[in-house]
C-alpha cells in the first residue's frame, strides 16, 4: 500500500541522471490556494484558530500539521479534523490547483531523454491520483508513492524508502526535486542528491539551512541543473 504503478521503465537514460522524484504540492502543483481554503473551513466548524494558517501547513505529513493547529485536542478529535478537511478538499479544494509554469514542457524533456519520473508525496493517494488525472499526467510516472492510512509510517523519508526499494532505484543517478526540509532531509538519509525548489512552500532560509545539493528559483531552471549533477 502507499505506491500507485503506472507504466513499466522507460530504458536508459541519456543524461548521468536516471531517475527524478518530484514531490508534488509546491513542486508540481501550485495547491495553496485550495488546501488552505479548506483548511480554513474544517477549521472554523473546531473552533480551531484559523490566523496561524499559512504555507508551513503544506508539505509536513498532515497529522504533524493538525497537531500544531491542534495541540491540546485528542487524536480523536483531530482524525475528525482530517477527515473534514478531506472531505472538503475532495469535493473542490484540489480544482483549484494548476501545475507550475514550466513543469508539464519539463515533465515531457525528461520523458523525451528516457528519465524515469517518480512522485514521492506526503499528499493522500487518491487526492494525488485525482490530481494527476485530471491534468492527464499521471501515465508520465513510472510510479507513485503518496501517503495512506495503512501506512506505520506516514514521514517522507520512509515513503520515499518504499519507493526505492520497490522500483530498485539506483540512488547514485536519482535526484528529488521538493520545496521542503522533509524532502531534502529525507532524499539525504537515502543517499540521494536534492534539488530545492525555492519557488514553492518552504522557505528559502529553511531550505538553504537544510543543505540541498542545488537550488532552483523555477521549474525552467531544472534543465540546466539535471544536465549538471
């Protein structure tokens, strides 16, 4: 559970880099707007304080997030919580979504060089699987690993773990593309090199901290610095 096949392997690659994974919220997809409008609207029926919602609510594991927007509540409570704001993304939150200026043209340059294409995402499956669905990218990726509640685990660096082991990815040719700690953090402690996005959620002075190997301030950018690592 937590990885979605698509399509077999594309061959060998032309450039030193075999595969990317990209993290999805802030990387592919601008899904701001959306998750905190919805957010917002779980929020206001807890009684939960909706001043502190901001960009730092989209990348961590969403249990991590109610936690903060949440901390004297149960975990009952906040399962509730989750299960309303899901509901309510859903339903309309995820239309709100556009893919970032560049990434479908840069998706299909990766395609046209037979580099296998991976998600690796804290966002749930089916919220991701509709997504993609609906932008008609989701045969681009060889597979997807999003987070599930069958899942022990829900952090980053063992999705992306899973991922590697179920697809034998070759970590010394792969590289992440995420806009967030959790993802550089987590392709690190896999022995995979990262490039940052600056462009999404996570903020430059986190990501800088963080220590990624390159840093992009768009997703035209990418190009030039996959030919390089």
């Amino acid at each position: 559970m937590g990885i979605h096949y698509t399509v077999n392997s594309f061959g060998d690659a032309k450039l030193r880099i075999h595969s990317v994974v990209f993290d999805l919220d802030g990387t592919l997809f601008d899904t701001k707007s959306g998750i905190l409008q919805c957010l917002r609207a779980a929020a206001d029926r807890f009684g939960v304080d909706t001043s502190i919602l901001s960009d730092w609510v989209i990348g961590p594991p969403a249990e991590e997030s109610a936690k903060r927007l949440m901390p004297g509540r149960s975990d009952a409570v906040r399962n509730e919580f989750l299960a309303a704001y899901r509901n309510e993304y859903s339903r309309n939150g995820w239309l709100q979504s556009t893919p970032y200026p560049g990434i479908l043209s840069l998706i299909h340059w990766l395609r046209d060089h037979r580099i296998q294409i991976f998600i690796c995402t804290s966002k749930r499956m089916d919220l991701t699987l509709k997504l993609l669905r609906h932008f008609q990218v989701e045969e681009n990726f060889v597979a997807i690993a999003a987070d599930d509640p069958s899942l022990k685990s829900h952090d980053k660096k063992d999705l992306l773990e899973n991922l590697i082991a179920e697809q034998r990815i070759d970590v010394s040719r792969c590289v992440m593309i995420g806009d967030s700690t959790y993802d550089v953090e987590g392709a690190h402690a896999t022995g995979m090199k990262v490039i940052a996005a600056l462009y999404g959620y996570g903020t430059r002075e986190e990501l800088i901290g963080s220590g990624p190997d390159a840093m992009c301030e768009s997703p035209s950018e990418l190009r030039r610095i996959l030919d390089t690592l």
